[in-house]
C-alpha cells in the first residue's frame, strides 16, 4: 500500500468509494474535477494497493482511502477523508491524516475540520490525533438531519 498524489483518472475510484461511506462528504464529479483546478494549495492523496497478481487488461491498483483538503492560510481545512469499508481499523486513515499534519507543520498552519456527532470512529480518530473539540454547528448536515462537532489542531 502507498498514498500518492490523487489525480484526474481516480475520480471515478475515488466517487466509488466515497458512496460507500454513509458519513462521508458527497461531491459531484465536478466538484471533484474543481478541486484540481483551484489555484490555492489542496492537498490530495489517495491510499492504493496493487492486487497481488494484474492480468492484463485489469483496472489496475484500487483505491482503499482518500484525504482532500485545503489550504486556506494561515489554517487547513479537512474537506473529507474517507477509507474503503473493508480496509478500515487497519490504519490508513492515521496515515492519511498524518500526511495532512506533516504539511501542516511545513506550512506552520492549523487544521480544522467538522464531522457528524454520531461519526464515533472518525471523531475518536481526530482526538487521537490531538485535535479538539471547538463547538458545534446545530442540524448541519441533512438525511439524517445532524449536528457537526467542530475540531481544531494546532501546532504544538
């Protein structure tokens, strides 16, 4: 498994995996596409892994994660983070997140993020992470009708 830089051709994996996670932010393939061509920093990674044995002709190497987000100095915005349903517990969402605290750090900036209440293991992977809780924004997401809690990271 490596993260790399996400590019154009994985946004079709990349919408795949995020319909399967009911938590996750949902973007249209134009807004994916927009998020490639927006003149400030973004930062987007993807998690691959090869299948043991390619034949030929096959898709290639699937997408299990991906992180997007965004550099609106002084501080970053997690914009969605998302790990395939079967490859999570397995630590790529650290990763991911890691990488996104490293070029925090090289541009001395914050991150700060929301996510659902009820998002128990995104919200326990942000606090392990040293994020805190900031507030809250009542009734923000809609189907299910839902408060987001509020996180900030800081450098230390």
């Amino acid at each position: 498994m490596k993260i790399r830089p996400a590019a154009l051709a994985d946004i079709p994996r990349i919408m795949s995996l995020e319909r399967q996670s009911a938590t996750a932010g949902h973007w249209t393939e134009e807004q994916y596409r927009l998020a490639f061509q927006i003149e400030s920093p973004r930062l987007l990674l993807v998690v691959e892994a090869s299948p043991p044995h390619l034949k030929p002709g096959a898709e290639g190497p699937s997408i299990l994660g991906f992180l997007i987000a965004h550099h609106l100095a002084p501080e970053w915005e997690l914009e969605n983070l998302v790990v395939a349903p079967a490859a999570r517990r397995k630590g790529l969402g650290k990763r991911l997140l890691e990488a996104l605290l490293d070029s925090a750090r090289e541009t001395k900036s914050s991150v700060f993020l929301e996510v659902r209440e009820s998002n128990a293991p995104a919200r326990a992977l942000y606090e392990n992470a040293g994020f805190e809780q900031t507030g809250r924004r009542k009734s923000y997401y809609a189907s299910p009708l839902e408060d987001a809690v509020l996180y900030r990271w800081a450098i230390a």
